[in-house]
C-alpha cells in the first residue's frame, strides 16, 4: 500500500505547505485533509496513514491548543521531522474584484489577529467575517454569489480555488511563522544529524519552591539548551500544570541521555515525544554549540575513567 | 459618576458570573458586556470603565491567549483581583424539549471540547454547531423557530435566555474552572493580606543554557513559590518566548521585593502586572507558609546587622 | 612474606592506636612507626608495606596539612579505610610524682591547645614546652633525670612509657577526635557496605563566580550529600586552591558514579582518593538515606527507559 | 598615646615585613614581636596596640590554622587590610662560612617543605634540625659557638643577625607568598577602593544535601566572586564544619549588603571579618569587574523601579 499522509485542512491552509515541503516527491493525492488536530492523531494512531501533519506553535499566536492536548494526553505518537513555514498573509478575490471595491472580508479569527494592521490602513471601512478556516474564507469566496468580496488566506489557497491576488504581505508581521510537527506512530528514531530537537512533557512531582529550578538543573547542569518551555493545564484542577519541553540534541546523545534520565528519577511522569532534525528557519535560533565538557566524547572519556577508579586504578 | 465595569461578554457568560462574584452588591445595570477581550482592555484603559473583567486560564484549556497578548502589549494594566469560577456545563432547551428529542446543539467550541464524553455516552446521534459563545449558542436555542434543539452553556444563560435545563454536569471534568481577573487602570495596589499572588511577565537577556534557571533561581533563592510559568512568544519570530508568571505573595513584601528587583537587573525587560489577594476556591494550591528564612521579620533583622556590620560594630 | 603496617610515630600515638582498631588481630611487630606523614606515603608507594595509616583530620585542629599534601601530589594511593579515634589527653608522670609538684609540662604544641583551659584551672603555675609528638614528651619524662615533671599524651603511651596518670580528661574538649586513614596502593576497591565514604581532590577549570557552585551542584542534583569540603592551595600562588570533597556513598554506586563522571568532564583535573565503610564513632553525622529517585534501582528504572526510547517504544 | 602594633615575631620573620609594608612610615620601634598569634589577637583586643599583623595563608602550606581559630573564636576583631608578601627563602651563616662548609642547617620546619628540592641538590649531605622560626634559626647560627652552621630564613633576619648570604632563590617555588592581615579592634571600615575583599565565617543551619550550594548560591545568583573557601571544624566533633569566605568587594557594595542579608537570614550564625583593599601582588587573581548587572547603580535603579511599583505606578 502506498504511504498516504493526513493534515490539518481543508487544503490550501499553510498545513498543506508544510506536508508538502516535507514529502516534497509525494503525488498529491497521498495528501489527505482531515477536519481538526483531534482527527489526524486518531487517523495516525490507527495505522490509516503512515503520518500526519499538524502545527504546534507560531511565532504570533503562540502553542496550537489543541496539539499540545493531543500530544499530552491519548496513545503516544512520535515526532520524527518539523518544519518552519513562514507566514504569508494575500487578500483575495474573484478575477473581476478590485481592491477598492472590497466591502467584506472573510478569514479566520487568528489571521484577523495578524492582519488588523494592514486592514485599518488600507481597508478601514471593510465588515470582517470570522470562518473556520483560512482556506475555508477562499472557498466560499469562489463560490458563485458569494457574500464576500475577498479573504485573508495563504498564497497556496488562492491557486487551489482560481482566486486573483489583490494584495500581499497583509500581515503586520513579515516575520511571522508556524511550526509544524509531523507524528507517526512509534519506532526507530530519526539518526542524529548534529543539529537535532528533542520534544518531551514533564509531570512535576510535587509543589514546592524550587521544583521547576530542580527540573531545569537537569539539563542546565549538562549544557543542554531548552528553546521552548510551555506550561499546559494537566486538567486536574486551577494550578496544575506540566511542561512541554523543547531541548537542543537528540536523545540519543550521552548529554541529553543524561539529562532525560534524570528527569525520569525526579518527574512524576515524563513523556518523551521525539527526538528530530532542527529546522532553524524562520527562526533566530543560533546554531548548536555543544560546551567543550559534554559532547560525546567527552562523556566517553569520562566514562572509561570511571571504569577505571571503579576497578581500583590509579583515578 | 457611579462605578460601571465592562466584561467579556455577550450576557450569561461565566465572565459575568465572575464580576458579579467580584462586585456583589453593584447593580446589574453597572456591568457592560463587550464583544471581545480587546474591547475590555481599551475601554478600561480609557476611563471609560472603572474596570473590567476577563478570563485569564482555564484548568482544561490553559492560558486566554487574547488575555495574555493584551496583559503583555499595550499600555499597562493592573490586576487587583481575581476569582476561580467553577465550569459547571448544563445543556438548555425551550420548555417543552425533552432531552431525547435533542438532534442538534449549539455551543462554543472549547465547551463542546469539555463535554465530549458526556455527548458521546448521552447523546451519541446529535449534530454539534459550533458558535461563537456559550451564552449566543443559550440566545440562539431560545429564538423562535430555531435550528438547535439545544444549547450547551452556563447555568446563567438558562436563567437570561429562560430555558429549560435539560442535564446538569454535562462537562467531562467535575473539577473544571476558569481563573478570571479583574483589570484597572495603574493607581494604590491592595494592600496585603497574607494570602496574596503577584503576576508579571519577564522578557530574558539573552538565550543561553541556564538563563531560565537565573531568572527562576531568583525566586528559589529567596523562597517565593511560583505558581504559573506561560511561554509566549514575543511576536519576534520563532524561539523568542516571554514568560508569565504568577508568584505567592505580595510586592510589598521584602521576600518578594528582593526576587523583583533581581529581576529587574537580569532580565532584558520586565513588566509587574500586579499583586492581589490569591483566590483558591477551585485550585489545589497548598496554603501560603513562607520559610523560616523568608519573613518580613526575617528580611528586617537581616538589614538591622547589615546596617551593624557596615557601621563597623562586631559582627 | 607476612603483612606489614607503616604508621606516623613514635610509637604510643594516636596513630598507633588507630592503626591497631583497623588491625585488630594482627602482632604488633608488624606495626612500624615512621618518622613522618610523608615517609609512611613513600614507604607504602614503594611496596614496603602492605598499608599505611596518618590522621586526616582532627575535630579541633581541622586538616592535617601533610597528609593533605601527600594525597593531592606524588604517586597516588588509595585510601581503603577510616577510623575515628576519641582523643582523649591524660597528664602522666612517673611514679612518685604528685599533681601538686607539676612544674613543668612537656607536649606537643596542639595538645597544649587543646588542654589550656584544664591547666589554666589546676596547674596555673606550670610552665610549658613543646615537643615533636605526645609520645616524646611521655618518652622524655620517662627518661631519667629528665627537666619535665609530666606530659600530656594519650594513655597508650602512658602505659608504653611505664607512666603513672596524674589526670584524665585534661583536654578541654570531651568530644574531640582524630579521623586516621588507612592508605594502600591502587588495586580492587573495598566492597559497597551501604554506608561508605568516597574521597577526591577536584582541581576547578577556571576562575569565574560560581565555578565552585558548578561543582557542588553536580553532587547536590544527585542527592549526594558532601560530608566535608576543604580548600587547599595548589601551590601555584596565592588564590589558586583544589578541593577536598568527602561524600556520602560509594563510586560503585549509580549516583555517585555519575556525578564523578560529570566532575571529570568539567574540572581541570580530578583525582579519586577512594571509596570505603564509613566510620561514624565520634562523629554527629546522620545515618546515610539516600533519596527515593536516586537509589541504584532508581538509576537502574531510569536506564531502561532510556533504552526504550532510544529504541524508538513509546516512552 | 602614639601608635603602636602587634605582630607574630620574633624579630626578621616576613611577619615583619608584612607590617612594614602595611606602615612604611612609621618608627621601628613601634613594632612589637609577640610570640604567638594568639598573643597578637589578645593584645589587641585588650587595646594594647592600635591594631596587628598575623599571617592568614600561605600559597604552598594553605590556610594558619592559629589565625583563622582565633577569627572564627573569641572576641571579633576586624581586618582592615591585608598586604601579600613574597616568600623569599635565603640561606645564611658567618660571615667566613663557605656553602660548602654548611654541614648543619636551622629553620623551621615549614620552610624545610619548601626547601627540600634544593637541598637535595645542592647540600645532599646537611642534617637538618627544625627550630621555632625562621627567625630563632637565623639568630641561634648568629650565636657564638653555635651547633648549626647556616639558616634558613627571610632576607630581613639575615640583616637584623648580621649574618651572611650563602645562597638565594633557595625555595622550591619561586611564586610561594603569604598572605597577612591586619587587625583592630572594631570601628569605622575602610572606605570602598573599588577593589575590595570581604573576609566572613558562615557556620551553615543543617546538615542535608545542598546547604552549601544553597549558601554560595546567595554569591553567584548576585555575581559576587568568591576568592577563598576553607573549611574549619566548629570543634564540636568531627563533621562539624564553619566556612570561612573572602568574597569580592565592600559589604557597602548594594550587592555584597544583599548576599550577607541572604546569608545572615540562612545560616545558624555568621560572623563578619572586615571590607578591606585586596592586595594583588603574588596572586593570579584577575581585575575585579563586576557583571552589568550588578553595579550598586544597577542595584540603585532595581530599588527606584521597585518603589514605582509598589506605589501602583505602570511598571
């Protein structure tokens, strides 16, 4: 059978981008569109596809909810690649629409968000209508006697439903991006590539001052740099939370090995999400340094000393 | 003029429940619903109102992103209080529904999120619409020839809306609640009360391994509990986060004091977005008992000596 | 060719006694005193001997800086066992002697230190001089004709010296001790007894604030607790020290195995004295617990699931 | 009254070049050698001397253990400065004695340590004889009919004894320096330089893993630099540990003041010894800089924005 891949859709959402720059000599039609988050999980657990890609954080929003709620709780999947897709606001319409004739626009709530600079200045008198998707906006914007005149959507969307371009770089932010995650059903990790991100949620033992600090002393303590740390409600109450973590390295690696280790020992429950190549686009992300005392080698040195002392050498 | 207080609105919302908590004995017509958590700001930062209302973090959802956004842009606010509100979900009918009628229901998406193993045990067959508040899903049901049998929302709204309450407890978490703070603008904080919780939201220097452990380690140090850490993104592309933070205790206290003004020197910027009397219901915080080490008395007697010391008398 | 034991002399010493506590069946022809610290070191480096035993430190004096000396520099040799000895003074002289005729004390200059309150009390007309051990001064008084009417020394000398005790308990302190350890050459470490000492030097890479918290964090993070830290100089000038460390457990041990691996990895240098059954006699020192996440079985759990997840299982 | 001033004599150890160095400009005679450090202390604390000089460490042997006793016990004195002095061992006899004549050598047996290299080289056949100082050893060769043909001792005794130099540069470490202090009773300290030391004894509360992480983290978390950590035994048993500590800078330095606060509120007793001048000469101590952050202006401005806070100002 051939691999066939779910994502968030419909198509034209910025989610279809992001599979496509992933699988990017896969016929288009192994490319399925599923209705929310909570669908390409079940799909994927289930064995329908071979993955699923869904968004997990952008750089203006902040973590997709929903995502973050799968990847917590329910069966485990893995995260073995992602992928950073700039974010690229058009305003679009049928062939025959001008910019100035535009009186309603239809988009999603968070690209409303991430345009209203654009719109106040160059639209001010426009009625905004909030829908289900980017790509749901360009849609019903290609439908014959459409109640409205253009949508905020990706460029991709635009193509998909013949739409004409009236403006780009809509959004307030040239710089805005989302990352993508692409899950699979546990099995053999990805191979270090020297540049990889690990993912994991952290369950705290107990309330006291300094538990957090006890957690981030795991990795600290082994220079292992976090580039995301995301309290999330555990669901059991007002103040209890556990932490999505985004650490630099591959588990794999001694140092990170070390550190997840530890985690283990002192977490009441640690849950570890995958370990994947970095992709630093769209970020500002410096490149990965381990410190002299922790790459590989240095743990190997260390531990052949061990062995060393423990068998009575001179230390 | 007499005090009027703007909220997040439409009316029957648990966001009304929690002002009226707040302010017990104002008058209904004191308490202004408004079309989004944007307006409540921008009104409150106005004058217009006294203060307003609006959810901060719910124990299944998380953290408000519109909340949080507004807390950490924009001119300042300050919070002077809060309440735990708990999410008791009903559905609602017109009088005469029965519950096994009930094919279609309204509601907001997140409650349907909440209420999923209730409809998929009670109602298997019913067809979900998603709306854009609970109490609009309650307004929607009670209009005369209407498309939904029912409404899944707050009790209040079946009181507002008059509507039949058709089941109780139709949340999947019995324990569910919404933390919901009150906004005003800059002026003479609560005084302390012993029992009190400080928010502020710390941009970091820089990005190095173990800058998240400084910045925490300042209050670990000093034994301040924290009780909430939020990442948000900056706005600055991928991998720049601030961080929101809730802290027991109050700025007027030397403890607390001491870890803000550690902050203030480390961090890039920092930005104190009050203190005011901590509201447990619904939460399972312990209570407050600073350590031997940390009281007011202790930070006095500590100063007495400095001051000893430095005026050269044996130490 | 039978077993032969070195000790820091004369005979009559504390030392002696100490070397006989550990060796308790052994003839006491196979103990020979050495003149110094350092020629019991270069005597068991050569192989003259099957052990050797000096004091280490003492609970007034503190640090016994030759043997310091001798363990952080030259050849290495592991320390095997420990033994604490009450350092109980006595005042002796030869038979027709009184108390009242004291006038003259001979002892060494750190017994005097620790005897100035008693003679102040009963002899304060006595005069006093210093001598290389206790046990040359008790060998002095024995002698004929000798200028000194009494010694303080330990009782064993007492008896060696053929001394009648004038007085017990002279020592102002009646808890003092000397801890003394056993040295050999490398070979197989002494078994774990589950309550055992691990001793090491730790030469710091650099000199930046906080580089000596770096170093005690590797332990505190693995709930290794650190019975004694002394500073020494390296020799290489003034602001230039190692450390001494003492901490609970034993290098076999998973958690003291890898908090050595992780100073060995950001230390200058390191240099492991041994690992042995501590000796709490004398001591104030709590029973030895380790923590619930860091037991070997701990460490072991953790391991495993290391395993699983590099394996690609859910984690 | 005029000044006069204690030291550890006899006359011509580098004792008195400390002091000399201390008070270039003052009258010999207003030296007094006293013949312990425990005398000096006393001395002074009963007013007899405007203040004195004892040796506090030394780069090859480590801390004194009389000096630092007498600082941790008994009635506080304050250090008001300290001076470096290079220790320069000279070999010296009469004048008509040849260097290879010298059969019997005097000296101390601390400076024998540090001699012992060119000993063997150059006199492998000397005897050796261990007197009270270097000093005493210099005079008793100065004597007629003396048993020891040459000394070992500081430059300044060869000068005071009239006695000849056989050879220079005769220490085994041509960096080797020891460190005094100068002491008074307390009073009025020395003005910030900008490049001062903090002497202090911390005695730590409880005996669990991390109390003295938990103490030098007060230094780091406010980038104080530490320079010395010694242990002592309280003599109250073995195991029994205070630490003494010099720290970078002047306890009227915002973030000295702040971590002796810390301190003073953590620890069972602390004693403060003196802000005084560092003395850079014969140590490898880099220039004192304090991080950006913590300047007593950083500190000031902390305590300006603290107070805008706490008076409900935008934050």
């Amino acid at each position: 059978m051939p691999d066939r891949y779910a994502y968030l859709g419909p198509e034209g959402t910025f989610t279809e981008v992001a599979l496509r720059t992933l699988k990017p000599d896969t016929p288009a039609d192994a490319f399925v569109p599923c209705s929310g988050v909570d669908t390409v999980f079940e799909s994927v657990r289930r064995g329908e596809f071979t993955g699923g890609v869904v968004p997990l954080e952008n750089s203006v929003e902040g973590g997709v909810t929903a995502t973050i709620a799968e990847l917590i709780n329910g069966e485990p999947l893995l995260i073995s690649a992602e992928v950073a897709v700039p974010v690229e606001f058009v305003l679009v319409g049928q062939a025959n629409t001008e910019l100035a004739d535009v009186k309603h626009i239809a988009t999603h709530s968070h690209a409303f968000a991430q345009c209203r600079g654009w719109l106040a200045r160059h639209l001010p008198d426009a009625e905004t209508h909030t829908i289900s998707s980017t790509a749901a906006a360009a849609q019903a914007v290609a439908e014959p006697g459409s109640p409205y005149d253009a949508a905020i959507c990706a460029r991709v969307a635009a193509e998909r439903y013949k739409l004409h371009v009236l403006a780009t770089g809509v959004g307030d932010r040239a710089d805005a991006a989302t990352r993508f995650i692409y899950l699979r059903r546990p099995g053999a990790l990805p191979e270090p590539t020297g540049a990889d991100r690990t993912s994991l949620v952290a369950f705290l033992s107990n309330d006291h001052p300094g538990a957090l600090v006890e957690l981030l002393n795991q990795f600290a303590i082994r220079s292992v740099n976090l580039t995301r740390l995301e309290s999330r409600p555990t669901g059991d109450g007002l103040g209890n939370y556990c932490f999505c973590l985004d650490a630099d390295g591959h588990v794999a690696e001694a140092r990170l090995g070390e550190a997840l280790m530890g985690l283990r020992r002192i977490c009441k429950d640690i849950r570890f999400l995958g370990s994947y190549p970095r992709d630093d686009a769209g970020t500002e992300l410096t490149p990965f340094l381990p410190r002299r005392d922790t790459t590989n080698a240095d743990f190997h040195e260390a531990e052949l000393w061990l062995n060393r002392i423990r068998a009575g050498e001179a230390g």
